[in-house]
C-alpha cells in the first residue's frame, strides 16, 4: 500500500491567542487512535515555531545556516502525518477529518502527497 506525507501548514504570525479549546484536546485523541486502530497512521507530530528552527541551504557550491524565525516566510509547516492508506482518496478524507477537528475561525492547510517508493 502507498505511504503518503501530509503536512500540515499554518501562518505562524496568525494564530489564535486563545489557543486550543478544551474540547480540541479530546476530538484530536479520538481520531488519532482511530486512524492507528485502522492501520493508517504510521507517525505524526507537531513542531517547534520557525523562532527554534535553522535552514540548511546549499547555494553556489556553499553551505549555509539560517536560524528562524523565517520572516519572510507567510506559511509555515506546522505538524506533519506519515500513513499508509489504500490510494490517495483515502489520505484525503483523512486530512479532511484532521482539518475539521480544528476550531472554526481558524485557517490551516494540508498538502497531501504520495511517497516514492524506490
């Protein structure tokens, strides 16, 4: 079966002051152990703000290392999911679930794409 990545992306600059609600917490447990009790979800995770990251950059034959945060960037990915699923309609409606969970008056994003297999 194909693995897929989805990442999930967020405006760093704009997020809710007020956080996750209460209720956040528990929906987001249920659909994570529904998804592993199906055999989909193989890793995921959110991660650090930009503020504690470095970019590793190869240019003109140089290395060089930017540490965050990265101003000039408006998205950001924010967590990312490392499934198995059947096809990518499969990933899809799971991105969708994932997405829904979140508070109305927020804006996030997910980039759904398949792994090569080599």
């Amino acid at each position: 079966m194909p693995r897929f990545l989805t990442m999930i992306r967020i405006d760093e600059r704009n997020l809710p002051a007020e956080g996750f609600p209460p209720e956040f917490e528990e929906r987001m447990g249920a659909l994570l152990e529904e998804i592993t009790k199906a055999g989909v979800m193989l890793d995921t995770a959110g991660l650090l703000p930009t503020s504690e990251a470095t970019r590793v950059t190869w240019s003109d034959g140089r290395i060089s290392c930017t540490d965050g945060p990265f101003t000039e960037t408006k998205e950001v990915i924010g967590g990312y999911s490392l499934s198995q699923c059947k096809d990518k309609a499969e990933a899809i409606e799971w991105t969708r679930r994932f997405l829904e969970i979140h508070p109305a008056h927020w804006t996030l994003s997910a980039e759904v794409r398949e792994i090569a297999e080599m």
